[in-house]
C-alpha cells in the first residue's frame, strides 16, 4: 500500500487528484492540507507516509521548503512535486532540495501512477515533457557549437605567430624583429588579420583571439 499526503491550496486541485489516485488498488489518500506547514504538523504527530504529492506555490510554506524541511528533520517520506511551472530550474530546485520527483500538472494519469511507484522503489523521476525541453535546448546548443567550431579561422603558422605578438603588445617593428621579417610586412600582416577577423582595430583583434582561444 502506497500511503500519500496531498499538499495543495486548491481544493478543486486535491478532491481530483484524490478521486484519480484511490481509483487505484493499493494506493491509499492519507491526509490532505493546504499548505507545508500543515504537512510537517501531520508529520510531527505520527502521521506515516510514503509519498508527500506537494503543490510547488503554497501559502507559508511552499513545496521547495517543504522539501528541505522534510530532509533536514529526517523523515524517510518522500516528496513528488506537482507544479504548473514548467520550467527546469524549478526541477532542478526542488531536487537539490530533496525531491524525489518533479511533475507538472499536465502530466498524465499512467505517467503520475508510474512515477508513484518510481519513487517508491528509491528512485527519482522527471517529467516526460520536461526531458524532452531539456534534450531539445541541449540539442540546440550542441548545434551552435558545432556551427561555431566549424566557422573557425583556419590562420598560417605565420599568422598565429603575428597574432600572438600583437596580443603581447609588440610594437610592428618588435614583431619585425623576432620573426626575422621586414616592418612593412608586419604592417601588411597586422591589416590582413585585422580583415581576415572582421574586427575594426588591433585591440579588438586581440579581443577576438583570446576569447576564440587563438591565443592564451
């Protein structure tokens, strides 16, 4: 028997999650309030839970204090967040603070009833919707780094050797020097780069080659 305490501000909202649950053999409503606070009173008293399906926006006491007051006093009931806020840095909240699960209230009636039984077994469990935004987002800045790698500058040895100089603060006729070369190749060498990059000036070549990792 799977025994859970309702924690939500609508009553609309806990007398429909419980009609959905108990419809289920061998899960079991134990107690619903309105706020954390009432849940961590009903703790106190010896009230024995398994799952705590918390609201994450409450009065007094949301579901993300929740979380971390159940960890910190050491209950061993765990705590499914249900929210409309469907966003990944609520998840990612309500986790470090002690969820076992992170839902939004869209999901449906074989997702929430698998996830029960989830966490039931020690585990945690993200919403199918959520994973899929987080996957798409990771996806997509995958691609912009590839784009990005795959527009770099391929520049000669000898350009590098230029740039990491100019990015040293030489002067044209120091460049000159140490790379054995005439000034007004330097010159012409500093111009190209500056081209070659699409920057309008020497400091911001230099700008450009360090946060591009060209130079150190």
């Amino acid at each position: 028997m799977i025994n859970i305490i309702l924690a939500d501000d609508h009553n609309i909202i806990r007398t429909s999650l419980k009609a959905l649950i108990e419809k289920h053999e061998g899960i079991k409503v134990v107690a619903e309030v309105s706020d954390g606070s009432a849940v961590l009173e009903l703790l106190e008293k010896g009230l024995k839970a398994d799952i705590i399906l918390s609201d994450i926006l409450m009065p007094q006491l949301d579901g993300i204090s929740l979380t971390s007051q159940i960890k910190a006093r050491g209950y061993e009931t765990k705590v499914v967040v249900l929210s409309i806020l469907d966003d990944e840095k609520y998840a990612s909240n309500a986790f470090v603070s002690g969820a076992f699960a992170y839902l939004s209230k869209d999901i449906e009636e074989d997702e929430l009833l698998f996830c029960l039984q989830h966490v039931m077994k020690g585990k945690r469990y993200l919403s199918s919707n959520l994973c899929i935004s987080i996957l798409e987002r990771f996806n997509t800045q995958l691609n912009m780094l590839a784009q990005k790698s795959s527009n770099k500058i391929n520049f000669t040895e000898r350009e590098i050797n230029v740039l990491t100089l100019i990015s040293e603060g030489l002067t044209n006729q120091e460049i000159a020097d140490k790379l054995y070369l005439s000034r007004r190749t330097v010159e012409s060498q500093r111009e190209a780069l500056i081209s070659k990059t699409g920057t309008k000036n020497s400091a911001s070549l230099v700008r450009f080659a360090m946060i591009n990792g060209y130079v150190l």
